[in-house]
C-alpha cells in the first residue's frame, strides 16, 4: 500500500489549523498545512487513536486538500508520512487484521485491501492529532501558543516515562 492520493481533511479543526496555525497575520507558526498534519498525524499514531470522518459532527462541506504533488514530491514529507503509514499499519490496535496482512499493507506497495485505503486511514489519526493540538494551545499570541504545544510534545514524550522507571529493578541490572 502506498500513499499516493490527495489528502482530504473534513474535521472542521483543519479549516482553523489552515487559517490560524499557517497564516502570518494570525499564530502562524506553521509554513505549511502539510506541516501541521505531518505533526497532527505522529500525535494521532503515538496514541493510536483515530477520528474517522464518519465520527465527525459537523464534517466540512468542502474538505481542506493536501495534493499529492505536495506529499509525493517533497521528499522529506513523503519519507515521513510513509513511515508513519507503515508504523501505523503494523502497530495500530484501531484496525483488525492478521500480521501477514499487515505487513503486506506496509511493505509492499502493489497490495491493497478494498477496506483500508492510505489517505483515508492516515487522516484518521490525523483528525485525533488536529484535536488534541488545539486542546493544548489557549493563547493567540505565536510565542506562548509555541510554549503550549512544547509542553504538550515534553508530556506525549514523557507519558510512560515513570512506568519505565518503576519497571526497572537492580536485580535487572
């Protein structure tokens, strides 16, 4: 399976992102709507918790759009998004499919599953990230709404961190 298609984002989060978060006379700290999906989407995939579309109250009548020649000729971004697709695919406890199946859906770019197509699947976790991104930035000033996200990222990050401790005894050692 390979992500080759445009991005479409009905959650109506994306509308804002796009005018608030990437536009240089509001927050702006973001270049790029594929930026902040890029990013909304690891959040989506380390929590493993999707928003499809059909979970959304109030979808957009007209999805915001990531075309394909955006995701597929940055070689950064198509990189990132496709090992997200494939970290997703092999760890995701949001879909039920056998192992074989999935790392066919993640390794080999030929097979598809009529059930599961990339953009849609990836923008699932991507809908969860879009939310919790704006959960954590109250401010309308860059530098502190910059500070909120920050600190939202130290607690993704830091989330399992005590359980590690407590898990580690000397006699491991």
């Amino acid at each position: 399976m390979i992500l080759s298609s445009d991005l479409e984002m009905h959650h109506p989060l994306w509308e804002r992102a796009d005018n608030e978060l990437c536009a240089n006379n509001e927050l702006g700290i973001f270049n790029r709507l594929v930026d902040v999906y890029v990013l909304a989407c690891a959040i989506g995939i380390k929590e493993d918790k999707v928003i499809n579309e059909s979970d959304i109250d109030s979808p957009l009548n007209s999805p915001k759009t990531i075309g394909r020649n955006t995701h597929r000729e940055n070689l950064d971004i198509r990189d990132m998004l496709d090992f997200m697709l494939q970290n997703a695919l092999i760890h995701t406890k949001t879909i039920n499919l056998d192992d074989e199946e999935r790392l066919k859906l993640a390794f080999n770019p030929d097979y598809t599953n009529k059930k599961i197509r990339a953009a849609e699947f990836l923008t699932g976790f991507a809908n969860y990230g879009i939310v919790k991104i704006f959960d954590n930035i109250t401010s309308s000033s860059a530098l502190v709404a910059e500070a909120e996200l920050y600190k939202y990222f130290e607690q993704l990050a830091n989330a399992r961190y005590d359980d590690i401790l407590n898990s580690i005894t000397l006699e491991e050692i």
